[in-house]
C-alpha cells in the first residue's frame, strides 16, 4: 500500500545507501510517518487521495505540499480557519464585533430597570382601578355604616366575605357613628367565623367604641365565648385595656360569672390580680362581692398567681369583704388556701352614722326618735 523503500536487496540483505540516498530516504519517511492514520476522522484534508498524492509527489518535491499540507503551516491555515467557521456554534460572532454596544451591562440593566417600572405602573392602576371598582361599597349612610357594616348585622356571610377581600386592610376599621367597627358588630352579632376572616385579613382588634369598649370586652360582656376565643387565639392583643367605666376584661368577665371567657384569659395572659379603674377591686373581690362562691372557688384553684392579701382602694382584702358580707363558707375557703384573717376595718359611713346618733340623743334626749313633739298633729295617711 505505502511506496516500497530503498535500501534492499534482491538476496534479502542490506546495501550500504549513499548520502544523498539516506538524505532522500529521511525525507521520505519524514513523509510517510505522516499518513499514519491516528483513527479520528480529520475532514477532507486526511481523505486518502490527499494522502496518496502526498507520498506520490513526496519522491519528486520532498519539500513542498506534503509538509505543508499535513502540518498547516505559514499560508495553508488560513483555509482551515474558514472551513472551521463552518460549524454554527450558535453564537452570532459577526453581529458582537459589528455592534459592540448590545452587550453594554449598563444598557441591559436600564432595560432591565425600564421594565420593572413599567410592570409596577401596570400593577398601580390595576389597584386603582380595584379601588375604584369597590370604593362605592364603603362609603358610610346617614349612621356611619358602610355596606361591610350592614352584611355584618344581616349576616350575610358570602357578601361579608367578598367585601373583605376587596377591601384594603384600614377600609376594615371604619367606625361608625358610636365607633363600632365591623368586627364589633361581628362580636355583638355572634359570628366567631366572622371574627376570625376579619382578623386574618388585618383588622385591628384594639378600636374602641364610644364606651370604651374593645371588640374583647364586647365579648366577655355579652359572654360570646366563641368570639372570645378566637379574639386570643392566636394573635395577641393589649389585655389590659380598660374601657371608660374603668374595667378590663377580667374585670367583666368576672362580672357576669363567664368562667370559660375568664379561663381563656387567664390563659392568654390576662393579669388576674389587676384592680379596676373606680374602686381598685379584682376579680376575686367582685366574686366575693356577688357572692359566687364558685367563682371564687375557680380563682382560689386554678390560678396560682392570685394574691390574697390584694386590697382595694379602701384598703379591703378579699377576706375582709367576706367578713363585711358575713359569708362564712366563703371566709373558711379563703382562710383553707392561705388568707390571713384580718378584721375589717370600721367604715367612715358607719362612724359618721353613730355621730350623728349621739348628737341627735344629747339634744332631744336618749328618746328623741319616739318622743312627741307640741304643735305637731298626727297624719292619717291611710
């Protein structure tokens, strides 16, 4: 296959080759190791006929194409350049040389920042015109109630739900007239479903009505236990707000006997030894002072922070009330769970009473209240 090499003899032996011969015979073989086939197919360049030609002429001028050819060297890479282009990488070279400027990070960030833009002018008026679109149903009648308002008192629980999720979250706390906000009614209306819609869309749970009451004291006064308890579980809010006669939660609680309501505050954090706001008096006091026996009952047993020796702004503890209001089995239940025994101290009404007592028998006599008096008659009112 290859051309057949100098240098044999006809017996099978070797002859001495001359200096041109073995210069001839190099660059031959310079030639020849080139047509080695290394077994990766290298295009057009390494087809056979290249190669036969190759060889072929290599005996007649050992100095020019197959060398040239095979290594690429000096003026024959440029063809191989161009037909190495012809391969698409995918990448438009020429258009990146022609216009440099298309890939200036600063012009591809402006673009970038020129869409954001347009994207959130889009989003506005597609809010304005969501606004505009529902702001007709939250517009307050003659008594300051708003169509949210008036689905709430009727109950009409799919109206109330849509008004919600159109409605912007300060569009939720519009007072009306005597400062009841949606969720207020919710409350006074029995509606813990309600409730809870309204709070996880944002509505405030501290607005106080004309009476000073929070939605939470609308609650514990009309004792919706539901909506109490989904007024504390789980956001928080200020337990401790009084409303305008001076009483919070517990205080009210306490007042109508909800023991659930007052048990759920107690567990959310409620201070169960604060002292409402006119005579400083707890919620134990107020249980003794109603005579609720099992009201006190769960005070002395399920809150361990309750403090006995808790006085009023008279200076009353809750034994000495007990004592005022003649309770034995409640005296005995506070002194069995550790309340000290103290006398109740004389009342200023009563020192004042006995006073005037005395002065009333020093001036008409130890029988004043009985005794008769000349120029007076009789009245026969029968």
């Amino acid at each position: 296959m290859y051309p057949s090499k100098g240098g044999a003899s006809s017996a099978g032996g070797f002859t001495h080759l001359s200096l041109s011969e073995g210069q001839n015979k190099q660059d031959k073989f310079s030639t020849d190791s080139g047509a080695i086939d290394s077994g990766f197919h290298s295009g057009q360049n390494f087809s056979s006929d290249n190669l036969f030609s190759s060889s072929s002429s290599a005996s007649v001028q050992p100095e020019e194409a197959p060398v040239q050819v095979l290594y690429q060297s000096g003026s024959q890479k440029q063809p191989l350049e161009e037909d190495s282009r012809t391969f698409d990488s995918g990448v438009d070279l020429d258009s990146s040389q022609q216009n440099p400027s298309s890939a200036d990070p600063m012009k591809v960030d402006d673009l970038c920042i020129s869409l954001r833009q347009m994207q959130m002018k889009s989003k506005e008026q597609q809010q304005a015109l969501h606004l505009m679109k529902w702001e007709k149903y939250f517009h307050q009648n003659d008594d300051g109630d708003t169509y949210l308002h008036l689905a709430v008192i009727h109950e009409a629980t799919e109206a109330v739900y849509n008004l919600i999720h159109a409605a912007p979250r300060p569009w939720l706390d519009i007072q009306n007239d005597i400062g009841q906000t949606p969720l207020h009614l919710s409350v006074l209306t029995g509606q813990p479903k309600i409730v809870r819609r309204l709070m996880v869309a944002g509505a405030k749970t501290g607005i106080r009505d004309v009476e000073g009451n929070t939605p939470l004291h609308l609650a514990c006064l009309h004792q919706r236990t539901d909506c109490a308890k989904e007024l504390l579980n789980p956001l928080s809010q200020d337990l401790e707000q009084w409303n305008y006669n001076g009483k919070r939660c517990v205080h009210i609680a306490a007042e109508t006997s909800n023991i659930e309501i007052l048990r759920s505050l107690v567990s959310a954090g409620a201070d169960i030894n604060s002292r409402e706001g006119k005579s400083g008096q707890t919620p134990l006091h107020i249980a003794i002072e109603y005579n609720n026996e099992q009201l006190v009952n769960f005070l002395l047993d399920e809150c361990p922070k309750l403090r006995l020796e808790q006085v009023t702004y008279a200076g009353l503890t809750a034994y000495q009330l007990a004592a005022i209001q003649h309770n034995q089995t409640l005296l005995t239940g506070l002194k069995s769970h550790g309340a000290e025994p103290l006398t109740p101290p004389e009342s200023d009404y009563e020192e004042e009473d006995s006073e005037e007592d005395e002065q009333m028998s020093s001036y008409y006599g130890s029988n004043a209240f009985g005794a008769t008096f000349p120029g007076l008659s009789t009245i026969n009112v029968a």
